[in-house]
C-alpha cells in the first residue's frame, strides 16, 4: 500500500495497477515534461538496470554475465536508434575501467614512474558522497591535497582563509601553480577571521588570482567551496561548511558534500556559474601586493578583539569575581522576587555589555529549544557593532545577531542589535508585538529619561 504524501515518480505497470484503484481526489499525476523525458527515464532505466544487474549476481552470475546484460542493452538501443556509434560503446569484456592516463612527455615517466603512480582521492571521482569529519571516513585536508595535485584548474570560494589551515595543503597548492595549475580564489574581511599571512602565501604562488570583498556590510559571503576541474570531464566540488582552518578541514564535526560532474552535471555547472558571476562581480577586487594594508586595516576594523585573539569564537569567556556577583544577584532577582526588569550600574570599562552577554547566555540554557529573542538599544553605531562582537565572542557563535543602524540592514529581527534612533524611525513598537521579544537590554540607561525613549 502506498504511504501518502509527494512523489515525482515515473507510474509502471506495477504501480498504475495499484494507482487505478485509488480516487482521483485522492491522488495527482502529471505527464512527463517532454523537454525533461530523456533525463526522468534515464533516471528510472538506471534503477532498473540496477536492480537487474543485482539480481544477476545474486542468482550466480558473475561480471562477465553482468556485462552481457549490459550489452544486450546497449544493442538494443543501437537497433531502436539506428545509430552505428552506439556499438562502440558496448563494455569490453574484460571489464575493466580506466584510471589515469599521462602525457606522452609526462616528466614522471623519465624517472620510472608510471599512470599507476598517480595520487587519487580515496573516495570517487564519479559517484557523489558526504563528508561528516566521522572516524572511518577520510579527512577533509587529505582529500583536498589528493583532488589538488591530480586537479587541471582550481576555483575556491571560502569566506575565512587561515593559515592553520592553508599550511596544511600549501605544498601541493605550489607543486600545483608551479606545473602550470591555474588558481582562482575569493574570500572576504567578514568578521576579520582571515589571516594576512595566508592571503600573502597565496598571492606568491604563480598562476595564482585572488579577489577580496572589503563590503561585508552588503556582502555576507559565507560560502565555502572547493572545485577541482579536470579535462578528462571527472570534475569535483566540495561544498559544505568547511572555512579553510586547521579545525574546519581536519578535526571539526563540518559537514561537506562532494559533488562530481559524472552524476551531478547540472549541479556542478551552477556552482561553476555562480562562482564565475561573483568572480566578475564589482563586490569583490583584485588582491595585489600594494592591497596588504588594506586588508589588514579592514580585518582589524571587523574585529572588536586584537588580532592577536582570531580564535575567540572558540574560547570560553569566564566573567571576573565581580562580574559573577552581579550575575548572582541578578539570578536572585528574578528567581527569589520575581523581579524581571533590572538595572545594572557600574563603572566605565567593567565589562557591563560582557556582564549582559554571560546572563543572555544563561538565559537561552534555561529556555532550551527556544529561540530567546534578544533586542539590545543603544545610541550610537559604535557600541552596538562592539556589543555584537561581545555576544558572538561569550555565545561562540560568529554569525550571532545583526546591526540595524545606520547603513546595516539585518535580514531578521530575531536576535538586533538596535539604535534608539532607528527604533523610533522605523516605527518599531508598530511593527512589533509588545511580547516580542525575551530578553532586552538598554544600554547607557541614563538617557532612558529623554523623549525619545518613552516608546521603547
């Protein structure tokens, strides 16, 4: 009996007998698109022919018999059509399958060395797989090098470069470039996690082209793929979560999928696509020599913490003996009293923005599976983006919350770091229920006696 819900399946006999019994109103079938029909029945004949394959085997037949069925096939197709090209591409008996191939000049072969000498990733070139960082499957950096040096062209779009990760793949990247490999790479200033030092590697590397987005107020690149192109048509990408990082390629829990053009064709010619838009988009420029400072102005100017700290995302902040009295106290205020609206007063520099970062932190534990919509108001741009930058550093989470002042305009309204004057421009208290929100804080409390404050 068929379960309920969505298919996109081509009806059979089999399932077309089933289908007739069961009402219209209670089922929704379509024509196959003509321009789709080639690639859904080629879809549906590859799982037949599977499965018939399959049963070959599992009534004793062995490869040659396997070969014989596939054969059978291709001769059909050759009689129907009528096309003698198709009788070249019967499987040779011997059933085998060809691996590599080198130049006739191949230097390689000079000193001994043969097409079996060539590196290749562990998993395949022409089947499709995800990488989850598990024990048994291989690890992201060692496939990367692998697809590198048996690579023709390489494009990469990562939004962080850190050197922690491009010293592990810098020897094939140059062996690469140094042979002839052409390397294309964008990344960006996003949230300042990008090291100089690595943008600067690269950029020494010969047949090498970087291009830099320095907008990250419009430009929020968080993409991270990986494309090794190959003139034998067996091209790969690694698209995922993987930033270029030692933590990110070698040990993190990230999730990529390795996509191949042998089963994936269309897909992997959007990520080409989409990766040649953003390369001839005016968002991103040309990286060069005379360009260092600016990038190492514009990734200090992402960053709250000094340069020195790129991996506070990944640190745990603990609050000092003073801080934690605070904390303290407040927790009694709501738990004992019941009081929920309270101020915190204390002297410039003490850490009062961190202070309501750690008790935010607090409060989402104690509300697990919730969203915890926090609204934080300040009056100038300035302490708002430093405010953002203390929450993502005490949360560990870099893509916590968003600006909506001045020029910076959020995507959603769920965790805001927000202007008093924006607030009141954009007519929030219309636009929001009163209930909204969890947990708000105002900072600089002091002003909360002018005008422009009452709404809020």
């Amino acid at each position: 009996m068929l379960p309920p819900g969505l298919y996109e399946q081509v009806i059979n006999t089999a399932l077309n007998r089933e289908l007739s019994e069961i009402p219209d109103t209670r089922k929704s079938v379509a024509p196959i698109d003509r321009a789709e029909a080639s690639k859904v029945l080629a879809q549906y004949l590859a799982d037949v022919v599977q499965k018939g394959l399959e049963n070959v085997a599992d009534n004793g037949g062995d490869i040659s018999t396997q070969i014989g069925l596939a054969n059978q096939i291709v001769n059909l197709i050759q009689n129907t059509t009528k096309e003698a090209d198709f009788a070249s591409l019967s499987v040779d008996l011997r059933a085998e399958q060809l691996l590599a191939l080198l130049q006739e000049q191949d230097p390689r072969l000079a000193v001994g060395k043969t097409a079996a000498d060539l590196s290749r990733p562990e998993t395949s070139i022409a089947q499709s797989s995800l990488f989850t960082g598990a024990i048994h499957e291989p690890q992201m950096y060692t496939e990367l090098k692998k697809e590198i040096v048996s690579a023709d062209r390489i494009d990469m779009l990562v939004s962080f470069i850190k050197w922690s990760g491009l010293r592990l793949l810098i020897d094939e990247l140059r062996e690469f470039t140094q042979n002839g490999g052409e390397l294309r790479i964008i990344t960006t200033s996003y949230m300042g996690a990008t090291d100089v030092k690595a943008i600067e590697e690269l950029r020494k590397l010969p047949n090498t082209k970087i291009k830099v987005s320095y907008d990250t107020k419009r430009t929020r690149l968080h993409a991270k793929t990986y494309i090794f192109c190959r003139n034998t048509g067996f091209t790969t990408a690694y698209v995922g979560s993987s930033n270029l990082s030692n933590a990110a390629i070698s040990s993190g829990l990230e999730w990529n999928v390795k996509v191949t053009r042998r089963d994936l064709p269309e897909t992997i010619d959007k990520i080409a696509a989409t990766f040649e838009s953003y390369w001839n988009s005016n968002e991103f420029e040309y990286y060069s020599e005379d360009q260092k400072e600016r990038l190492a102005r514009a990734l200090k100017a992402e960053k709250y913490f000094d340069a020195n700290n790129a991996e506070v995302y990944t640190m745990d902040i603990a609050p000092y003996s003073y801080q934690q009295e605070i904390l303290d106290k407040l927790e009694a205020e709501r738990a004992v009293r019941g009081y929920t609206r309270n101020l915190v007063v204390a002297a410039t520099g003490t850490g009062k923005t961190v202070i309501s970062a750690l008790d935010y932190k607090r409060f989402c534990k104690q509300h697990p599976g919730k969203v915890c919509r926090l609204l934080f108001v300040a009056h100038r741009e300035e302490i708002l983006r430093q405010s953002l930058y203390t929450f993502r550093a005490v949360l560990k989470d870099a893509n916590f919350g968003e600006l909506f002042v001045g020029s910076y305009r959020p995507e959603g309204i769920d965790h805001l770091f927000l202007s008093i004057q924006t607030f009141n421009s954009q007519n929030f208290t219309a636009k929001t229920a009163p209930d909204f929100y969890d947990y708000i804080v105002v900072d600089e409390f002091h002003h909360a006696a002018a005008p422009t404050y009452q709404k809020l």
